[in-house]
C-alpha cells in the first residue's frame, strides 16, 4: 500500500450531536507519505508483519519476506500469495530465493540471460514448488482475490479515512497500534460467500 499520506486535519471536528454524525474540518496539513508491505495469514485470519518506510522498491520487499521467513526458521516451506507488481518478481527476490533454497547455479543477468532474463522467466523460477519458498501470483485484474487486499480496506476504514497525524511517526505508531490491536480481538480466517455461478454462451 503505497502514498499513504499522513494528514493532519487543521482545525478539530464538532463532536456527534444528537441527531447528527461527527463533523470534520475538510483543511488539511500534509506531512509526508508512507508505503506499508503487509503480510496476512490466511490461516489464523493475522497480520504477523507490516513493514513501513519511505520507498517500496525491490529490496524493501525482499527485505519483507526475509524478516517474515527469518521470525519462524522453523517453516519447512512458505507459500506467498502476491499481485503481479514488478516487485514481486525482482532479481533481489529471486537471489534470496535460490540463496534459501541452496541453488548455487548461475542465475543469469538481468535482462540478457538464464532466469533473471524477464519478468517471466523470473516469475516462473518463484513460482517453482520444489523451492523453499514459493509463490503464487493473482491472475492480472484480479488483485481482489488476494486476502491481504481485504484486510488493507479495514485499515482504510478503521484507521486512516478519517485518521488526523501530525506526522508520519504518529501515522506509523497508529497504524502498528491497530495491527496489535487487530491481532489481539478482531483477527480470524476471512471466508469466501461468493459461491460464483457458471458462465453462459
């Protein structure tokens, strides 16, 4: 989630009243912007990790999945569940993976050669099910199917929309706040209740 702005409202709202909602000053302070790299546990319904900084280039998300594949060495093998973002399939990531997975042959040069050729042939390496970590990526236009999306628009909804920072620290320190929050009483498996129905010809 990238350009995440920390807005400070320049005047405060009125409070609810009865017969009315609250009332926000529509004024704002600009202080800076974030990106958040997020993982979401399908299985637990958690955010075990939300990583926060000024950039989200490929080292930001490699650096990401190593945090997360460093915090329980115990994992025999990760799946990951990704959007088609260029990121995603970097020579970084792609590095780390053979690195992991104890492949030491040569992986090419990015753009001439061997695996790192392409985004392709990159993507087809990471998506590999005999590598230590595996990934799978959401068919293009269709980044709804990722869970992590749904649990972004919780965010969207229970803390920034109408979220006032005075800086991007206070935006970060709110943000961290709620995922511990988020984990400790709201968190569980998301369900699909979508059943889909067949297409006609």
């Amino acid at each position: 989630m990238t350009g995440v702005q920390a807005l400070e409202r320049k005047h405060p709202g009125l409070p609810l009243a009865a017969g009315q909602v609250e009332r926000r000053e529509f004024e704002y302070i600009r202080h800076g912007t974030q990106a958040f790299i997020v993982s979401f546990d399908v299985a637990t319904g958690q955010v075990p990790l939300l990583s926060q900084g000024d950039t989200r280039n490929e080292q930001d998300f490699a650096q990401h999945i190593q945090r997360r594949v460093e915090a329980v060495p115990t994992v025999t093998q990760w799946h990951f569940v990704a959007d088609n973002l260029n990121t995603h399939v970097s020579e970084t990531l792609v590095r780390y993976v053979a690195q992991l997975s104890g492949i030491t042959a040569d992986l090419g040069v990015k753009g001439k050669a061997g695996i790192l050729t392409s985004t392709q042939t990159r993507a087809a390496f990471l998506t590999d099910s005999s590598h230590k970590i595996v990934f799978h990526f959401t068919p293009k236009h269709a980044s709804w199917m990722n869970q992590v999306e749904i649990w972004l628009s919780i965010l969207v909804r229970k803390v920034l929309r109408r979220g006032s920072f005075p800086s991007i620290q206070d935006l970060n320190s709110k943000v961290l706040a709620f995922v511990d929050y988020f984990n400790r009483t709201m968190a569980k498996p998301f369900k699909w209740t979508y059943k889909g129905k067949a297409l006609s010809i």
